[in-house]
C-alpha cells in the first residue's frame, strides 16, 4: 500500500481554492476598475456629464461598469436611423486593456493555487 504524503493538507488546500473561486469580488471590482477608467478616457466629452456618469460595481461573481447618462447607450452603440456611428467607447476600453484585467484574474488563481500545500 502507497503512503501519500500531505493529503490531508492537499485536501485542504483544495477546498480553500473552491471557496475561493466561489467569491472572486475583489478580483472583479480590480477588473471593473480598469476597465471603467480606460471606458472614460474613450468617452466622447461635450459637457463631461457622459465621461463623469460612469461607475463600476462587482460581486462574488460578477463585476460590472455602467454610464448612467441617459444618452450613453445610443453614444456607445450609435444610431443607425439618425447616421450616428457608434463609438464603442466601452467595448474599446475593455480590450484596451485586457491583458491587464486578465492578469488580475491569473494572479489571484496563482495565489490560490500556491497557497495548496501537500502532495
């Protein structure tokens, strides 16, 4: 018979990275963060109502960024029926800055997965 050395802290250590990756918020509202500050410096500004209307929020399982300004969906995706492009500002903040949004994911899973002791 086999003796594994460490599995009961391995078991441990598993069990603490599900929980973990049950409750990602902080990850999240990282990601949400960059993304809004790119999504500003992308918004077109005539007053700056539209640019200081955006927030972000996150949860265990989600983050999120929104523009309250009424107008902002109709700037971000355009108007077809009045010849208005849109301006993706939102969508173009999000991959300006991808790689550092998925850093923030890899590194909070690396640090969980290096927190695993055992076998």
């Amino acid at each position: 018979m086999t003796e594994v050395k460490g599995a009961a802290e391995l078991v441990g250590g598993l069990q603490h990275m599900a929980q973990s990756l049950q409750d990602m918020s902080t990850a999240h509202r990282a990601a949400s963060r960059l993304i809004l500050e790119a999504a500003r410096a992308r918004t077109p500004v005539a007053t700056g109502k539209l640019q200081a209307s955006g927030s972000y929020d996150a949860s265990r399982l989600a983050g999120s960024i929104s523009f309250s300004a009424p107008y902002a969906g109709p700037v971000h995706w355009g108007i077809p029926s009045k010849h208005r492009a849109p301006t993706l500002f939102i969508l173009k903040g999000a991959q300006a800055t991808e790689k550092q949004w998925v850093d923030v994911y890899q590194k909070t899973i690396d640090s969980d997965l290096n927190a695993i002791g055992g076998a």
